[in-house]
C-alpha cells in the first residue's frame, strides 16, 4: 500500500460481472457482505474524471482490506477485465501479504486451475450459481461465526425482492448504474438490521 492509502478494515472491494444473468447473483453477494458487517464497494462507484479510470479502481482497491472476485464468467464472452483485475488484488497481496486479502469464488471446482493456472492451488469459494451455494461460500470465505444460516438466505431474498422493486421504480433493464449502486447497498443495510445480523 501506499502511504497515502488509509485502508478500511471493513470495506470489501468486489469484481463480479455486470450482466443480466449474474444479476440475482450480485444482489445477493453484496447483502452477504452486508450481513456479515462489512461495506461493499465496486467499479461501479469509480467515474473517469481524466486520471484514468484504471488508477481510480486501483485507488479503490487498495483502500479496502478484502478484495472479493467472482470468476465464475470469465469464459464466453470472455471477460479480460476480471482476471486483470484479480491480479491487480494479487499484486496488492503480494507487497503487503498481512494488510490485504483476496478471496476468489467460482461455481464450479477446479475449472480456475485450468483458466488460470497461476493461482492454481490456492482456496477457492464455490457457490454453483446458485443463491444457497453464495451464501454458504461467503459464510465459509470470511470465516462467520454466525451459523443461524436461514436467517441469511431469508435476508438475502428479502434484499431480491426490495431491489426488484428499486429497478422496477427506476424504470431501468439493469441494477447495474452508479446511482443505484448505494440505493442496493442501503437496502441491504436497512434489511441487516431488521433481521438482527448487525446492530442499529
């Protein structure tokens, strides 16, 4: 890190796809990281001002503790950016290996050994693309100690529900625009809270 980059504790930078198939999938990843008391942060809150774009994501990375990639769609189309930026994060965890940690889910077991043979033998957080399978691999991928696991699978489907209709007020195809970004990740607060999985 750089000595100018305080670095959040609690703040988790995710790199997932943006697409209409992973969308459910996305609403539940950043209520897990809600619920289990931690503030998620994305590209999506990273405009290009004439800095570069690029400097900016890596800005933001480097101010948050955990860095989260989902590479379950790397394949096709095949998505440059998250691998790229996956090993900007391991660049990050190389230089500082006891301040920063990466955390890597994929659906299915062992198909990143094939994808991308560097990170071979590291863990891996298989949810299988479904919503049951994320829950219990973000559970598992930062170590909760919290194990009333149904109350996390209603309070990610509430989430669902509450940002189906955020996007249906919003009149838009995707939740993926900066300006619902923190309506989704309030949602996901305001639900945490009403559930008993962080205090108010």
């Amino acid at each position: 890190m750089s000595e100018t980059t305080s670095v959040d504790p609690t703040q988790v930078f995710i790199n997932a796809p943006f697409d209409r198939v992973y969308e459910p999938l996305f609403i539940t990843l950043v209520g897990m990281i809600t619920f289990l008391e931690y503030k998620p942060r994305c590209v999506l809150e990273v405009r290009e001002t004439g800095e570069g774009r690029l400097q900016r994501i890596f800005e933001l990375m480097q101010s948050c503790r955990i860095s989260l990639h989902d590479m379950s769609r790397i394949g096709t189309p095949t998505r440059f950016n998250m691998p790229f930026e996956l090993g900007l994060a391991c660049s990050l965890k190389l230089r500082e290996p006891n301040r920063y940690e990466v955390l890597v889910l994929d659906s299915t077991e062992y198909r990143l050994d094939r994808r991308l043979s560097d990170y071979k033998g590291r863990d891996l957080f298989v949810h299988r693309a479904t919503h049951d399978g994320m829950v219990a691999a973000l559970l598992d991928a930062f170590q909760s100690q919290n194990h009333n696991v149904s109350a996390f699978r209603r309070a990610a489907r509430k989430l669902r529900s509450s940002v189906a209709t955020i996007k249906r007020d919003a009149r838009t195809l995707t939740i993926f625009h900066p300006y619902l970004f923190p309506r989704i990740t309030n949602a996901a607060a305001d639900i945490a809270t009403a559930y008993r999985l962080i205090a108010p």
